[in-house]
C-alpha cells in the first residue's frame, strides 16, 4: 500500500505473486502483477475509488501484456459511509 502520510489515505495498492522457493512461498517483489491507484475521491463522503487499474498478464515465458485501464470524469450516484465504534463499552 502507498500511503499519503500528510493524510493518511490510501493513494495506491499493489498486488505480488508468490513463488516457491524451497519449502516455503516467498513474494515475487520483482513485478507486481496489478498496481491500483486511487484517485478519484468522492466529493460528500471522501471516499477513494481507482483512478487507474494496471494489470500484467504473462502472454509466454518471454512476454508479457500491459493492460492499462484509467477512469476520469466518473460520477458517483450512490455512495453511502458508516461509521461506527463498536466492541467492550461502547455504550458510554
């Protein structure tokens, strides 16, 4: 995760494979195969939603394909946010 430390939002994800290495799975940091990023924020709420969706798809052993897929001038018709503080005592 890529984090706004000014803020604290979340501005990007990225997401690793794992490989096999011996007996255990270890992340392939090499290459994320899709990279999230997120900004597009809702206006009332303040809530994120991707900006762009980068995805890496292996064509073959030697090739690979970028998929690039980007969302501008969106319009959220729908977005409702709950928030509630929950757990030992909450009814103080």
């Amino acid at each position: 995760m890529c984090i706004d430390p000014g803020v604290g939002e979340i501005t990007g994800l990225a997401f690793y494979g794992l490989l096999r290495e011996e007996d255990e799975c270890v992340w392939d940091r090499s290459a994320p195969f899709a990279m999230i990023e997120q900004g597009l924020v809702e206006a009332r709420t303040g809530a994120r939603f991707p900006s762009r969706v980068r995805t890496i798809y292996s064509v073959s052993s030697r090739d690979n394909a970028i998929y690039d897929q980007r969302y501008e001038n969106c319009g959220f018709t729908s977005v409702e946010v709950e928030q509630t503080l929950g757990g030992v005592g909450a009814d103080r």
